[in-house]
C-alpha cells in the first residue's frame, strides 16, 4: 500500500554523521527555537492513517507484505497470524535470523511515502515466557529502503534481549554498515515509535505505566517511499561461523534454537510536522521534551 503524497519533500543530510546530534545555540540565520506549546502531535486519518491496523480480523493480513515474498529471499517467519494465537493481536515467531549489516531477517510492512510516524505496542518474550534467552532475540518496528539487498539502508527499534535482556535497541544501518545503541528498558509491553521529519529520523519507546523517552535521532537521506513494518529476529550465536559471510548466510535458512515470540496489539500510523525554522537534529532547537510532542500520538 503506498500513500500519495502531494509536494514529495526533499530529505537531505549526511549519514556520515548517523547518529549524532548537536546542542549548539541555534542562530539568528539558523534555526530556531520551537517551543512545547507550539509543537503539535502527529495528525491521524487520511492515506497514512487507513495503513493502520488494530489487529482485530485476519482479514487484517491482507493490508501487509512478507519481504521474502517481494524481494524472493528465504521466509524466516515460523508463525504469523492476526486473531489466532492471541486475540485482537498479531502474532510472530521468527525462525533463526538477524537483521545486522547485510543480514536478513523476518520482516511484514506497507509501503509509504513522505513523513511517517508508524506507533506500536509490543511485548517480545522467549518461547516459554520470560526474556528471551538467546543473543540479539529483537522484535518490533523497521523503516527500509525497497530494494537495497546489496547495500542495505534501514532504520528500526526493536526491544528484548541484545547482548543483554530486557533492552530496547536503536539501529541505524547505512550501505551495509549496522550502528547500534541499547538501552535499558523493563520487560513486557512496551510502546515503540519510528518515525520519519524532513531531514531526521526517530525512535522513541516507552516502558508500560512510564514516559516516553527519546532513543535516538539519525539524520536521513532515504528515499520518499520507503516499507515501513514489523520485524523479529533470534539466536544469533547459531550463526557461528557465518557471522562473517552474510551472502552465505542470506541464501539459507540457519539452523539453531530460535527463542522469541512478539505479540503487537496495535500498528498506527500518523503524519508528523515540524515547522521549517526547527532543526530537530539540534537539540537546542528541538529538545526531547518538545519532540516528543511532536513525535508520539496525541494522548498516548
């Protein structure tokens, strides 16, 4: 599915600076300050708004894409359904996979255009409850660029067990080249958020009953139209010796002990704006308290 956009906006911006972000004192030729009370929240509704899925029907399926499908890889989906396994959820257990640098793993989407906010919540445990028990075991919201199996550009945050449980995880990954960040999150449902403002991307996650909380901004220099979805991979470490070979690892189904299983009660999608003057890769123009505002559903 693929949202019309009217004015296709231009995303500019250097990858080679993925990641950072600056508090230098915005100038009076440069940007300016937005201010909370003059943030807005994201818009619901129109073309955007109808990919949203509440996950009540298993007719809902049909509004989602396997990338295996698409882009002819190997389907390292176990278990996918809506309505079946847990009610009014959709339900994903990842076969042995890995979305790192040019690794594949499991991934569902709807492709959409321009400035996107896509807001979740998920909860992400191990086969038999609990944290996950096998390394970088992630489940939850990916952005990717169509296409880009020999250099792979996406963005995503993701919660469960990294090198650690009970972390969420920001990735950044450019031509190839994985950057992530894990942070420290409580287990069970969490709220994640992955979304799209001019020139800058970002993920924002909250811990259930908590306040949401800035993960990470990226300048961006994705296309327009991107898939915009939901991922889960498990069991790194029975990658063994093709860590280090992702073109052999990609053209097969890795055997191993694949330890996750994600419920998402929810995916909406909403259009975020920023005023021009505001630089939200600047945190002197744009704290974390204003762009969250800005970045997370009114009322959530």
């Amino acid at each position: 599915m693929r949202a019309k956009v009217a004015g296709v906006l231009a995303v500019v911006g250097a990858l080679s600076a993925c990641g950072t972000t600056t508090t230098a004192k915005p100038s009076p030729t440069g940007p300016g300050v937005l201010t909370l009370d003059k943030a807005t929240a994201p818009e619901p509704g129109g073309e955007v708004g109808e990919a949203s899925t509440e996950f009540q029907n298993a007719t809902d399926m049909s509004m989602w894409t396997k990338l295996s499908e698409t882009e002819k890889d190997v389907d390292r989906i176990g278990k996918l359904d809506i309505n079946k396994t847990v009610k009014g959820s959709l339900y994903l257990e990842p076969r042995t996979s890995t979305w790192f640098d040019g690794f594949r793993g499991p991934f569902v989407y709807q492709e959409l255009a321009g400035d996107v906010l896509m807001y979740a919540r998920v909860k992400v445990e191990g086969k038999k409850g609990g944290q996950p028990k096998r390394k970088f075991s992630l489940g939850g919201l990916m952005a990717r660029q169509p296409g880009s199996y020999a250099k792979p550009n996406w963005v995503s945050v993701t919660t469960g067990t990294a090198d650690q449980s009970g972390q969420v995880e920001v990735k950044y990954t450019q031509d190839g080249s994985s950057k992530p960040q894990e942070l420290a999150v409580k287990s069970g449902w969490v709220d994640l958020a992955l979304g799209r403002v001019g020139r800058v991307f970002v993920a924002l996650y909250r811990e259930d009953g908590g306040k949401w909380k800035v993960g990470r901004r990226w300048p961006s220099n994705l296309p327009d139209v991107l898939q915009w979805g939901i991922t889960a991979y498990t069991d790194w470490d029975s990658y063994n010796l093709l860590k280090k070979d992702a073109t052999k690892a990609n053209a097969k189904q890795v055997k191993g002990v694949p330890d996750l299983k994600m419920t998402v009660d929810f995916v909406r999608f909403l259009r975020p704006e920023l005023p021009e003057y505001a630089d939200a890769l600047n945190t002197a123009s744009v704290s974390d308290e204003v762009l969250i505002k800005a970045m997370t559903p009114a009322g959530a």
